[in-house]
C-alpha cells in the first residue's frame, strides 16, 4: 500500500508541473499580487521557472513571481541576513540584536545582544556568526539557542561575512580581509587586498574568496593562503556579491548597475541596468535577487533580463532558504519573505 501511494504522489507531482508548464502564460486571474507596484512598462507576473525543480513552491501553490510577499518585525535596522537550515537570522544594525526566525511561519525565536552596530551574519554548519561595524569585531553564536560563543576582534569595519567550510572571511573597512578559524575563532591572518578603503561584502566560490572593495573592483583571494589572485574592475560602488555556481554577480549600488564576472578568471561577463542602488544579491537556483534603494529585482542569470521588479524603498540583506527569498526591509523594522 505505501508503495502505490508513493507512486501515486510522484505522478501527482509530475502530472502538477506538466500543467504550470503548459499554463505558464496562463495565470490564474486571482493569483496574488498584493501591493505590487511596478513601473510602466515592466513585465507582468510570470510563471517561477523555479518551480519545476523546486516542490515546496508546488505544494504552496506559488508558482508564480510576484510582490505576495509576507513581513514579520524584527528588532531595529534590520541588514545583514543568513539561512541556517531551519531559520532566517537577522543582524539589527539600530538596536545592537539579532533575531532568529523560524523559517516557515516567521515566529521570532529569540532576540539576541550583541557588540555595537551588527552589520553582517554568517552561518557555519553549527553557528552563527555577526559583524559588529562600529566595534571591530565579530560575535559567535551557538544556532541552536543564541548563546554566545565568543566575541574575537578583526579590526575597524567588519562586513558581510563568508564561510568557506572551515574558516570565517570577514572583510575590513580598511580594504583587509581577516580569516577566522570558525572552530575557535583563532585569526589567521588578516590580508590587505586593496588600497581604496571600504571592503563590505564577500563570497565563496568553492575556492576563492571574493570581496568587494567598495569603490569600483572585486578581489579574487586565495582561501588557502590569502593571496591576491586578481583585482576585477566592476561598476561603481560595489556592495552585495553572491555565486550562482559558475559566475559572481556584484550589486553596483552607485551607477545602478549588477556585474557579471566568470568565477574562473574574473571576466566580465556583462553589465546589467538595475536602477536606483542595488544592494544585495541573492542566488536561489532559478533567478538572480536583488534588493536595492528603491526596487526590488528579479534577473536571468543567463543573459541578465529583467523578470520581475517591485517598487519596495531601502531594501538590504538578503537570504535564501530552499523555497522562500528573505529581504531586509531596513526602515521599517521587517523582513519580506517572497
């Protein structure tokens, strides 16, 4: 009996996505578009391609892209946001916490205190771990109950941290980047990458380490050693990078742009329009994520076409979590979920 209900299901499933296939420009006419604002001309919701390979959109009946997104309140500014397996944690830059959600319905299971300004967080397979800007250094917490594991000093202007399997890279304000040994902290090095002031946001690659300096470049960094495998110029400002599994996508919140770069050797790939300063990107299999000053974005990685766009003002960290996309919408104390 079990065995023909399985089997029963699997058809079910495959029969559902057959159907979105066939349907995808034939939407249902109620599907929820709540609050959506797009500017003239932007496309219409569309179906999430996402969802052929992705049956929790399935069996919630979300199979299309579009501003249905949920909020649930947090502590004050919230920024930096990362996905444990279970939870969405969120740094609160204005009020000196961070706020562990639970992903599926968003109930807050503890707020935690931490050093001044947290900017960044960052999930090593058991921990969490939070930039705190204006103090200089970053704060490990157990993911299970928040407990603190031990606040470890990296330097003036900690960032948007990246966990490589093993050590925690946390770029410096300064234009350094410090590795961290995530089992206790231990600094291994802290490597000065480029001359311009401002490294903020960094990425794994599977190798490398790459940063954004804040001004007009990404650097490519050894993970081994910290050694400088290449400076690549991008657009202005560079904040929010993220890997889409081959390519680096940079959010150029000053000239309104996203930059595409092949992991491999730091080619450009291309330079995309996305208006008024995008900030953070995210990678969920499917799309490119953006969030930014006023939209957020939806691209195709393969040729960086606009898919969707919401009109949602000052939008910051952003988070995957298997089905869900998690924006920080900073000024208004939330976290979107679309």
């Amino acid at each position: 009996m079990k065995q023909e209900i399985k089997g029963i299901s699997s058809a079910f499933v495959i029969l559902i996505v057959s159907l979105l296939s066939a349907q995808a420009q034939k939407l249902p006419s109620g599907a929820p578009t709540q609050q959506r604002s797009l500017p003239v001309g932007q496309p219409p919701t569309v179906l999430d391609a996402g969802a052929r390979l992705n049956p929790m959109k399935i069996a919630q009946l979300k199979w299309y892209l579009s501003n249905s997104s949920t909020e649930f309140p947090v502590g004050n500014q919230p920024y930096g946001l990362c996905f444990d397996g279970a939870n969405i944690w969120s740094a609160n830059f204005g009020d000196n916490t961070v706020s562990k959600i639970q992903a599926n319905d968003g109930m807050v299971l503890g707020t935690f205190t931490v050093g001044n300004e947290p900017f960044g967080v960052t999930f090593d397979g058991g921990n969490v771990w939070v930039s705190n800007l204006a103090a200089g250094t970053v704060t490990k917490l157990r993911a299970s109950d928040g407990a603190s594991m031990g606040t470890f000093t990296v330097g003036y202007g900690p960032g948007w941290m990246t966990f490589d399997g093993t050590n925690i890279w946390v770029p410096g304000s300064k234009g350094t980047v410090t590795k961290l040994r995530a089992s206790d902290g231990k600094n291994l090095g802290t490597f000065t990458i480029s001359s311009n002031l401002g490294a903020i946001a960094s990425a794994f690659d599977g190798q490398s380490i790459w940063v954004t300096d804040g001004t007009s470049a990404v650097v490519k960094v050894r993970a081994s050693d910290g050694v400088v495998l290449g400076t690549f110029p991008v657009g202005n400002g560079p904040i929010g990078i993220a890997f889409d599994g081959t390519n680096m996508w940079v959010a150029n919140r000053d000239d309104g742009t996203v930059s595409e770069l092949r992991a491999s050797d730091g080619k450009l790939l291309g330079t995309f329009t996305a208006p008024d300063g995008p900030y953070g990107v995210s990678f969920d299999g499917t799309y490119i994520w953006l969030s930014g000053d006023l939209f957020t974005q939806v691209l195709r990685p393969k040729d960086g076409t606009l898919i969707e766009q919401w009109k949602i003002n000052t939008t910051t960290g952003i988070a995957f979590d298997g089905a869900h996309v998690w924006i920080a919408d900073t000024n208004n104390n939330r976290l979107l979920k679309f």
